[in-house]
C-alpha cells in the first residue's frame, strides 16, 4: 500500500490549487439513491479498514473542502487498488467534524478522474486531469462516471 500512497500523493502534489477550476464545487443535481447507500457502506468500510493517510492543504482548498488556516495536511482513512486499467484511491475524513470523500482514478491512458463527495450530499464536483489540462466534468456525465466508481468500491467492500 506504501506505493499507492506514494503515487497518489505525487499526484495531489502535481495538481496545484492554480490546476483546478477556480469555482468551488456545486452539489450535482439528481444522485440516485444508490449514491447515499454506497457512499456510508464505503465509509464505513475505509472507517473499519481504511489505512492512516492524509490530503494537502493545496488539494483540500483546490476542489472546495474547508480547513483551517493552520492545518497543512488534513487526516483520511484510505484506501488503493491497483489493477490492470486503473489505480484507484479513496479518502474519507478522519476528523468526524467534517465529511468528505475524495475519489481519484488514475487510468493507464493518463487520464486523472477526482470525484469529491459528501455521505449527506452525495458527488459535489468531478474533474479530470489530461495532458496536463484539468477540466471540470459536465454533471450528466460527472454522475453516471461516479456510479461507476462507486459499483467498483461497493465490490471491493462486498469482498470484505
């Protein structure tokens, strides 16, 4: 696991506050009640099993999560896999006053997916990262990329 947080920290440090959309994440509209059951079955999994981990201020304030002042690294409880199309990692908040989940998809063509989610108010914004472009994800799409992601999780829970 020590390598999937190696990668995966490289690459929150590659994606600046200045990569991202200046514009805090908007809720997106219209999440299936599917989101809400995964999104606590996934928390509660990375709770019970996740590993000890942490998010960059520069990331927490690029996709909108609320930290203070003084804090440099915010506390998550994660997890990685990776397989043949993708590494994947999820985060969840370690401080029980906030509530954030931060999905990222790293796909083997380059691409970067992030998903930044709430477990009260399912996807709150999706961007991908290509050729060092980083874009926000339109919600239709943002939304039906999310399920796919979660499905993944929700297997790897079900494993358990």
């Amino acid at each position: 696991m020590g390598g999937i947080r190696a990668v995966f920290l490289s690459l929150l440090l590659v994606f600046s506050p200045q990569a991202f959309p200046a514009s805090s994440p908007g809720r997106i509209q219209n999440a299936p009640a599917f989101d809400t059951v995964s999104l606590s079955s996934i928390a509660g999994w990375l709770k019970r099993d996740g590993r000890e981990g942490w998010l960059g201020a520069d990331v927490a304030d690029a996709v909108g999560i609320p930290r203070l002042a003084t804090e440099d690294l915010l506390e998550a409880r994660q997890r990685g896999v990776r397989n043949e199309e993708a590494l994947r990692v999820v985060q969840l908040s370690a401080d029980e006053r906030r509530d954030f989940m931060l999905f990222m998809v790293q796909r083997n063509d380059g691409q970067v997916f992030f998903y930044l989610a709430s477990q009260r108010e399912g996807l709150m914004g999706a961007f991908v990262s290509s050729s060092g472009a980083v874009s926000r994800i339109e919600p239709v799409e943002a939304q039906s990329l999310f399920q796919r992601e979660l499905r993944f999780w929700e297997s790897r829970v079900a494993v358990r």
